[in-house]
C-alpha cells in the first residue's frame, strides 16, 4: 500500500453534504485524557454540485479522532476509497482505505483521522494549507474540509 501520493492542484467537481454530533466542550478532550480514540459520527449525502452552497467543515478533530461515516447517495455495489489529505500547490494523500457500497449506494464505515496528514496542524479555515477528507466511489467524489 502506498502511504502518500502526489498529483496537482485542480478543482473537483463534485461535493457533499454533511451532519456532524459532535458537542463543544471546555477543556482537554476525551482523546486527549485518555487512550481511546474520540469517536464521532458522520453522515455524507453525495449531492450535485450545482446545488451545494457551502463547504463542508468537520472541526475539532483531535489525533486518533474515529469518524463512523454512513456514506449514501453512491452508486449501488461499487469499491471505492476514502482518504485523508492536505492540499497547498500540490496535493498530498495518506491512509486510503477501500469501502463498498450495498445494494443502496450506501456505504458504512470507520476512519481512523490521525495527525500524520498535517502533523504541524496548519490546516485552518483562514489557512492556504486545505486539509480534506475525501470519498470517490464510481463516478462521485465528495471532499469534506478537516480543522
């Protein structure tokens, strides 16, 4: 498997809608006080471009942070991937893993986010560094911004 690949810059035509539970707290995080990964819930909608408004943020992700992703709207029985990676003049891409969608379009899965994409953690909202989570299954792509 390769951890990292290169390819330039471009734009992606395709996005996705997203609700993340999550609940702000003050202080260290679970993560951060104990040794189990922070295990957060998120579902992606793959919508057409057209008709998205906003980017698609999911903040406060700690190292080790676990999405369960419920990935729909994809096409029926198919393998694709997900990874996680950091855009500035070149994109850079880790820890792909393959998922497959059911009968449905529907894919359900575990993502373990780690601070191997960013490690100095630059990626912000004002940043030019860009940190994304992507999906590509068939024909659809959808990226979600990571902070």
């Amino acid at each position: 498997m390769r951890t990292g690949s290169r390819i330039p810059l471009r734009l992606v035509p395709a996005v996705v809608v997203a609700v993340a539970l999550g609940v702000a707290t003050a202080g260290p995080s679970a993560a951060q006080e104990s040794d189990e990964p922070q295990v957060r819930p998120l579902r992606v909608a793959w919508v057409d471009p057209d008709e998205v408004r906003l980017p698609l943020v999911e903040d406060r992700l700690d190292p080790a942070t676990v999405l369960e992703i419920r990935a729909v709207g994809f096409p029926t029985d198919t393998t694709g991937n997900v990874r996680h990676c950091v855009t500035e003049t070149t994109r850079v891409c880790r820890n792909a893993l393959a998922v497959r969608t059911d009968d449905d379009g529907v894919a359900v899965f575990q993502y373990l986010i780690t601070d191997t994409v960013d490690p100095v953690g630059a990626c912000r909202i004002s940043s030019p560094r860009r940190c994304t989570l992507e999906i590509a299954i068939g024909d659809r792509r959808t990226e979600i911004d990571t902070v």
